[in-house]
C-alpha cells in the first residue's frame, strides 16, 4: 500500500468518525495525532471551535527523561500530562477521538495514560 493510499484511508475514517462525535465545554474532544517521531494530544470545544488545551512530547515536562518521542512510553506520559492539565480546567470527562488511527500501540497508550490521569470516556 503506498504512502498516499493509507493517508487518504485514514482521512476517510477520520471524516467517518467525526460525523458521530462532537466535543462541549463540559465534555470536550480529547484528540490525538501522531508523526512517526512526534505524539500529539487537544481537547476541543467544537461548539465555540476553541482548544481548551493541549500537549504533545515536545513539551518540556513531558520530554524528560524521554529516549524518543514516537513510542508508547512517551505516548502514556502525553495521556498523563493531558489528563492533568483537564483536570486543572475541572474537565473529568471527554470524548476520545483517535483521529482516524486504528486504536493499539500508541493511540491506546495516550488513552490509558489519560484514564490513569483521571478522564473518564
């Protein structure tokens, strides 16, 4: 399958799955992307098209003690991180959206660091 091919795949479940699901102020969008050496992490308010907050593992509280930043390890300190800073915000719950990625490996990693956290979806 060529490179072109899998991203017009996942931008075709991405489309799928944001028809189902819309983020609020009380229960914003928790969303996630990955690049091959980067993992990315928002909550969305999608009725006012604000982000609440974000975090990826460029973040300097997250980078520490890091050996890459595209791996499940760096992927679960991201969902930790996100999951507190909603909780500061006085967010406990959201819906996930993983963004058209099948949800193992790092997607799952990102969500069971934000359940671990203390986010609810």
């Amino acid at each position: 399958m060529a490179r072109k091919d899998k991203v017009e795949a996942r931008q075709r479940r991405k489309r799928r799955i944001r028809k189902k699901i819309q983020g609020t102020e009380q229960k914003p969008r928790l969303t996630v992307f990955k690049s091959i050496r980067q993992i990315y992490a928002q909550l969305v308010d999608d009725t006012r098209h604000r982000v609440l907050t974000g975090t990826s593992t460029l973040n300097k509280e997250v980078q520490g003690g890091l050996k890459s930043g595209g791996n499940s390890d760096a992927a679960k300190k991201v969902g930790e991180a996100i999951g507190r800073k909603a909780l500061e915000l006085g967010i406990t719950e959201v819906v996930f959206d993983r963004n058209g990625f099948k949800y193992h490996g790092r997607v799952k990693a990102l969500a069971d660091g934000a359940r671990e956290a203390g986010l609810k979806f």
